[in-house]
C-alpha cells in the first residue's frame, strides 16, 4: 500500500473529527438497546479518546499492524473500555459494536474525501475495515479475558468458602463438606484439615458429608485417604451426614468403610466424639 | 555420622528422629532399635518424626517394618507428631502402616503408651497367680 493511500485514513480522522464523533454516537445509539447501562456522557468521552488515540496511531505507524508500539495506548484504552464493559455485563458483540459501528461513518467521509478515485478508495476502505475489523476483535478478546478472570476468582472463592474447619470442643474438629468432591478440591480440604489438627491437637475431626451431593467411588476414596492421613497423624475421624441414599450407593459400589467410624448426624457423631475423649461426662451433665 | 539416639526412660525407649533420614540410617536405626529393646526389655516404643518433613516410599516402609519389628519383640510402637505433608504422602503412596498406633505429639503419644502397659500391669502377676 502506497504513502499516499495511508495518509488518507488519519487525515479524514482529523479533519472530520467532530462530524465522525456525532455520527457515530448515533450509530452507536441505535445499535443499542434503550435504558443502555452506560451514560451518553460517558460513552461521548470514551469515544472522543478512542479517535484521538486512532488519529495519532495511524499517523505514526503501520495501519495493518495493530500489534505494534504505536497502538499501544489505543490498545490500553480499548482494554480498559472492554473490561469495564466486561463487569457491567455487556455481551460481547456489544462490546465490539462500539468499534464496529465507527465503520459507515468512517467510511463515508472517506468516499466523500477521496470521490471519484475508485480504485484508492477500494484501497483505503479495504485497510480501514481490516484495521477497525482488527480493533473490534481485540476488545471481544478482552472482554472474554475479563469474563474468565471473573469465573476463575469466583472458583477460587468458591473453593475457600467451602472448606472450613471448626473446632467443635476441646479436641474435637468439624468439618462439614458441601458441593462435589473433587481430587483439587480434596487435596485442599485434606490439607486445611491435617494443618488444622497440628494447629489445635485435636484427638478427634468429624467429616460431616451432608451437603456432598453423591458418592462415587472416586469421593469415597477421597474420604479414605483423608481419615487415613489424619490417623497417621494419631487423630480419629468420624464421618457423619450419611444420607440413605448414600449409604446405598456406598454398600453397591462395594466400597469398604469397614475402619471407619461412621454416623447418620453429625450430632451422633459429636456425641461419640465427647464419649471417645472422655468428656461426655462434663459436657451432657445438667447444670446444678 | 550421623546417628539417631534411642534414649530409654522407664520401661519406654524414645527415638527422636532430628535428621534427614535416608535409607542407611534408617536400616541402622532398625538394628540398634530392635537390640535395644531385648537388651532392655521395653513395654513401650516411642518414635518421634515431628521434624521429619520429607519421606519416600522407603522410609515409609522402614517406620512400618521397625514398629512390626518392636510389635514382634513384645514392645507397643507408637508414632508421634507425622507432619500433615508426610501423611498425605504416605497416605497417596500407599502406605496406610495398618497396625502402626499414631499420636499427635509426644505428651499423647506416651499417654498412650502408659494406659495400654498399665492394662497390662493391672493383671495380677504371674508368682501371685501361682503361690507354689
């Protein structure tokens, strides 16, 4: 592409920068939805930055390559615009509609400057949609980067928020277990657990499974493996919140709980906890 | 060289494990320890690994074999103070040591001790049984 061809681009963008700037704001208003979660004034303000910042980019350097060092600032700006728009709950191709729907009014006052030179004009509307095409894909990318950060803190969150360990007395730790048992989420809990025990010197952890939606062969191996790690460290466990239907899944899948101490509530398992440190005494012995 | 005391308290012997164990000093360990407890006759068998941090499948199986071994010698083993990261080792290696009496730190570990000889201890003894 010729020198003269590429000065096109960034001189429509600076001599038509108000007319550009007002019709594409209505562009960008008819594309979307009325009661639109962001401010016209806001999205004036972001717009006026995003030409400026074009302006500025395809003068300096190759209008191709928006990878470059040139871009970088209309980069950022669309980052921030994306990922902003990202956390407001934008769709994606809403997102991308703010770079897109620059493109009729772009491309009209390109025609209107370059006029009857058709085969420049091919040329020049050719590189402004590649470019535009380009800038609009970068913010989907953006947009769904964002998302996915979202997703993996909210898991990461998830997995805190799931496993904690209380004490329930003296020497005695709970740990109540809620959503599907996995081997992450498994080393976890196990670990949480084990450190806890050498934390408090607990004699006793009781794993309440209640809110553990199935069994399979794969969790109750989970479960063994953590009461087995627990006794070499010279605690009991005490599994409890069986439910009926688990303790059918648990008997038909042939899995072996035979070591272990189990029970239907965690309040069974408490009770047992107290009578195996020798505190039931103290403990369910009225008031005087 | 490096060498693990086996200090004898009573009628309990107590090994602190204070080093990095590798595979000579824990054969070593089996040696002296099981000659130890016919030399002295212990009821009881204290094996401390609290500083322990790191284990292999070997080690694993050495702490199997020797609390076997002072199991067959007439002593009770018990291991004391295994750090979580040693049991969720032993634990995914394989090594669940059935038979192996656990507690989390020494004061339990020779509570435990003391109320299983005592059971034994109560018993009325062998010359009272048998006046004659």
């Amino acid at each position: 592409m010729s020198a003269a061809t590429d000065a096109v681009i960034p001189h429509v963008l600076k001599a038509y920068e108000a007319e550009l700037l007002d019709e594409w704001l209505r562009e960008q208003a008819s594309a979307f939805r009325p009661g639109s979660k962001i401010s016209e004034h806001e999205l004036r303000g972001q717009a006026r930055e995003f030409l400026s910042l074009l302006q500025e980019a395809t003068r300096n350097g190759n209008i191709a390559d928006i990878r470059g060092p040139s871009y970088g600032r209309i980069r950022d700006m669309l980052g921030d615009v994306s990922r902003s728009r990202g956390l407001q709950g934008f769709s994606p191709s809403e997102t991308a509609t703010f770079v897109f729907s620059l493109k009729r009014p772009l491309f009209s006052y390109i025609q209107r400057e370059l006029g009857a030179d058709v085969d420049s004009l091919a040329t020049v509307t050719w590189s402004a949609t590649e470019l535009l095409d380009k800038l609009g894909l970068y913010t989907t990318e953006v947009h769904q980067k964002s998302r996915e950060e979202v997703i993996t803190r909210q898991q990461q969150e998830l997995l805190e928020l799931s496993t904690p360990v209380v004490k329930l007395w003296d020497g005695i730790l709970a740990l109540p277990m809620i959503g599907t048992l996995d081997s992450a989420r498994t080393q976890i809990v196990m670990e949480s657990l084990l450190q806890r025990i050498v934390e408090t010197g607990a004699d006793i952890a009781i794993i309440d499974i209640t809110g553990v939606p199935t069994v399979d062969t794969l969790t109750a191996q989970h479960l063994l493996k953590t009461v087995t790690a627990a006794r070499l460290m010279g605690a009991d466990c005490i599994i409890s919140g069986i439910r009926p239907q688990i303790a059918q899944t648990i008997v038909h899948l042939g899995v072996d709980l035979g070591a272990v101490i189990t029970k239907a509530t965690l309040a069974d398992a408490f009770r047992r906890a107290l009578e195996m440190t020798g505190q039931r005494e103290r403990v369910l012995k009225p008031r005087a | 060289m490096d060498r693990i005391p086996i200090l004898k308290l009573r009628d309990l012997l107590l090994v602190t494990i204070q080093v990095d164990m590798h595979d000579r000093l824990a054969l070593q360990l089996q040696d002296e320890l099981t000659t130890r407890i016919s030399e002295t006759a212990a009821r009881g068998v204290l094996i401390d690994i609290s500083s322990l941090d790191i284990v292999d499948s070997f080690i694993g199986r050495m702490i199997a074999n020797i609390a076997a071994m002072a199991r067959v010698l007439d002593a009770e083993t018990v291991v004391v103070g295994m750090q979580p990261a040693v049991a969720i080792t032993l634990v995914e290696l394989g090594l669940h040591l059935p038979g192996v009496r656990t507690a989390l730190n020494v004061d339990k570990g020779m509570a435990l001790l003391e109320s299983s000889t005592r059971a034994v201890e109560d018993l009325p003894d062998a010359d009272a049984r048998h006046p004659d």
